[in-house]
C-alpha cells in the first residue's frame, strides 16, 4: 500500500497521471491565448505555418512576417530543451521550472503589451514541454495537440473492440483520457481566462509548480524512459 501511495504522489515522466496534467495545461494555454490575445493558438505552429504560407502568397505579403517570430520561438524552444537534456542531470524538471517561471511573469505583463511578446513566450513554453514530455509508456503523444492523439486513439479502439485486444485497449483508454484532460483544460481555461482576464494564466503557473514539486526523479536518474504506468505488449 505504502508504494501505491508514493507512486500516486510522485508524478513519473511517462506516466499516465503526468499525461493528463501536461494536457491540461496544454488546452488551459490555447483557450488562454485564444481569449485574451485575440483568436491566437500558440502551443500548435500548424496554423501559424499555413497562415505564413496563405498570407506570403497574398498581396497583402507582408503580413506573413509576423508568423515567423511565433514559430522561431518554437524551435527555440526544442534546442533549449535539447540543449538542457545533454546538459542537466535533472533535465525534466528544469524543464518544468522554466516553464512555471515564464508563464508567471507572462502573468504580470500588462493589457498594453503586444500580443505577439505573449505568443512568442506561449510558444516557447509549448516548445519546451512537448520536446521533454513526449512518451506515454513507450508510446508517443503529445500534450499540447491533439490531432496525432486522437488518431492513435481512434486506431487502438479499432483493434481493442473489433480484434478483443487488451493492450489496445489500454491505449485507447490512456489516450482518450489525454484527450478529455485536454478538453478539460481548455474549458477551465476559458473560464478563468473570461473572469480574470490576462491574470488568468497564473494558473497554468501553479499546475506546473505543483507538478515540478511531485516530480519523481527515479527513472530519470536510471536513465531510461521504460513505462511507468502504461506499458506497451512486447
């Protein structure tokens, strides 16, 4: 009993729990910029890719210059994590203090600042988290989009009820509890983005503080991402 309650409390890297929070935070940020930043996604650079490509195409070209800075912050974001990963013992909550200190001082810019500071910084913290938190078990999601989500969702309940397969089965319930926290996320973020405005991002702040002290540092340290909670059949 006593190991079941530690591993409740200790959020492992690749765990089921962890999945959930991350995506969470992930729909928490797109309904956060969506609301207070004028009809903006920042934690996906789909979009912003096609609106680059739509708009360098149009008269109008020079609007597509202000995609770019959302999607270099983006990469950026990726080196950063990489670069931390080669760099840090204890990369993965590094990774998460970052990305706990950006959002809190995103909080504290005011109305007047450009929405496009709030969506390079959105972008990077995305960047981050999908570059270091991209297993589940050993199978790949991601927590901030969920089109790939829902596709692996949809392919595993095929083979968990068409074929009686119990592990598909446990990947469809694993990913389709990624895709409701996402949901989750971006309904709880709509709220509170609507009634606290650009304060409202502290929030996503405090579930990633949260998550940065239960941090289970033990497999990190053995240095291997084998499952933790959801395993995969061999």
């Amino acid at each position: 009993m006593k190991d079941k309650t530690k591993r409740w409390y200790s959020l492992a890297p690749n765990s089921l729990v962890m999945g959930m929070i991350l995506a969470l935070v992930g729909g928490y940020l797109d309904a956060y910029t969506y609301i207070t930043r004028d009809g903006v996604f920042a934690t996906a650079q789909t979009g912003n890719t096609v609106l680059f490509a739509v708009r360098a195409a149009s008269p109008e070209y020079d609007g597509a210059l202000q995609n770019i800075p959302p999607f270099v912050a983006f990469i950026a974001g990726v080196l950063v994590a990489e670069h931390m990963k080669d760099r840090l013992d204890m990369h993965r909550r590094s990774v998460l203090a970052l990305e706990c200190v950006i959002l809190f001082i995103v909080g504290w810019l005011p109305g007047s600042v450009p929405n496009m500071i709030i969506t390079i910084s959105v972008a990077f913290v995305s960047s981050l988290q999908i570059a270091t938190f991209n297993k589940l078990g050993k199978w790949s999601y991601n927590s901030t989009i969920t089109t790939g989500n829902l596709r692996t969702a949809s392919s595993a309940s095929y083979e968990a009820f068409a074929n009686q397969n119990k592990e598909a089965m446990k990947k469809f319930i694993s990913f389709s509890a990624i895709i409701l926290s996402f949901i989750g996320g971006a309904l709880i973020g709509t709220y509170f983005s609507t009634t606290l405005e650009y304060k409202a991002i502290w929030i996503a702040s405090g579930i990633i503080l949260v998550i940065t002290i239960l941090y289970h540092k033990t497999r990190e340290q053995e240095g291997t991402d084998e499952p933790i909670e959801v395993k995969e059949s061999p």
